[in-house]
C-alpha cells in the first residue's frame, strides 16, 4: 500500500519554490566539477524523462508498474508543490480523492489501469497547470466534470475503457430520465419487497398461532375441553339468537 504520511515531503509540500538545496548542491559537486554522476528516469507528461543535474527541482512521484494495492491516501493531496504524479499500472482501489483539486501545481496526473472506482471529483477542474491527464481502463462512473483546464483535455482516450463514464469528449451521452427511471425502478423494487416480507411476515405468524392453538388441543385435554364448550356455547348462542329473530320477523 501507498503509506498514509506521504505528507511529510516538505519539499514537494511547498508551494514557495525557496527549498535549501545547499546540501545537494554541494553533495553535486567539487571545485565545480561533477565528481558524482546522478540520474533518475521518471515518466512524465506521457515522456520519458531522464534528470541528472536538476534533481534539486523535481517534484515528481513515479509509482508505476508496481503491485501496489489499497487507496489512494488522502494526505498525498496535501503535496501542493508536486508537479507530476504517476501511479499508474497498479492494483489501486477506491475513489479518486475528492481533495485531488489543492495540488494546485500539478501539470500530469497518470492514474490509468487501477481499480478505481466512483466518480471523478469535480474539484479536478481546479488544476490550472494540469497539461497531461490519463485516466483509462479503471471503474470509474457518472459525468465527466468540465470547466478551467480540464475543458482542454478533450482527448477521449484520457477516459478510455471506464464503460460507465458519460458526457464530453466521450461519445456516450448522460441521459438523466435513465437515471431517474433507474432509481424510481429500484424503488419500485424495494417496495415490492417490503410487501412480499410484510405477507411473508404476516403469513409465518398466523401459522406460528395456529401451531400453538393445535399443540394445546392435542396435548392438553383440560384445554382442549374448555376450548370446545366454549366453541359449543358459542354456537347456541347463535343458534338461539336466530331462533328468537326469526321467530320475532315471522310474527
């Protein structure tokens, strides 16, 4: 899993671009001369890109191709000074943080073939820099945001393989009466089967009572006696009540 205090980056926190780089300034070199040969290969803005002098000005992270599982944590928004972010070729699950929008420095995000699922967070069209976005072949749902930067991006293979996304620049149109026949069906739904437990509910009590009634009558005989006089004196009671209204009409 990607650790949780990724914040503690400092230097990829700041926004001030005055970082001391003193030390690896003069970790790099000697008498003007470079006595220490360093490179990283990072892929950024879909590139490539080897860095060995300007490694004091990096702010990127490049997780890729790895077997990375879980979220994507939250305190990884709080690198506001970060400029590129990849993560991509991963097992990551989970939405997208909706906190994405504060790394206002970003200029590419890559977060294609995860696990990704629910919405893309509207806060993403706060990404003024953003020059590179790819969020193919993941779960993710719902419309597709727009405005600011993100109006740019107009590259449908950026939502590529997301079957459940809709609106521009794919082609798949949001239809809102489908959302809402969806859900008055799903309510539909859920009141049948409210009913069907209620009749179920109904239906396993009266046979709970009737079990009782039966066991009583079978197994105990005093009950069983003072359960069919009473049903006999209800029944003369009836029959004498007829007797005496029918007797009354006649006359």
């Amino acid at each position: 899993m990607i650790p949780q205090n990724m914040n503690f980056l400092s230097s990829m926190a700041s926004l001030d671009g005055n970082n001391d780089n003193s030390a690896y300034s003069y970790f790099l070199t000697l008498n003007s001369q470079y006595y220490y040969n360093v490179s990283v290969s990072v892929t950024m803005k879909d590139q490539d890109l080897v860095f060995t002098t300007s490694l004091s000005i990096l702010t990127s992270i490049d997780l890729s191709e790895n077997n990375l599982t879980g979220m994507i944590p939250k305190n990884l928004t709080a690198l506001h000074g970060l400029i590129s972010l990849n993560l991509s070729n991963n097992h990551l699950v989970g939405p997208i943080p909706l906190e994405i929008g504060k790394m206002h420095s970003l200029e590419s995000l890559d977060l294609r073939n995860n696990e990704l699922s629910g919405m893309i967070p509207q806060s993403l069209t706060n990404l003024n820099f953003l020059i590179t976005l790819n969020l193919s072949y993941n779960n993710l749902s719902g419309r597709i945001p727009t405005g600011n930067q993100l109006q740019t991006l107009d590259n449908s293979s950026i939502y590529v393989g997301n079957n459940y996304l809709c609106g521009p620049p794919t082609e798949k149109i949001c239809d809102s009466s489908k959302v809402q026949n969806s859900t008055g069906h799903a309510r539909k739904v859920s009141e049948g089967l409210s009913k069907i437990l209620l009749y179920l509910f109904i239906i396993f009590g009266f046979g709970c009572g009737l079990w009782v009634v039966l066991w009583i009558l079978l197994f105990k005989i005093t009950w069983r006696y003072i359960f069919f006089h009473t049903v006999d004196r209800w029944f003369d009671s009836i029959y004498t009540y007829m007797v005496l209204y029918l007797g009354r009409v006649r006359k």
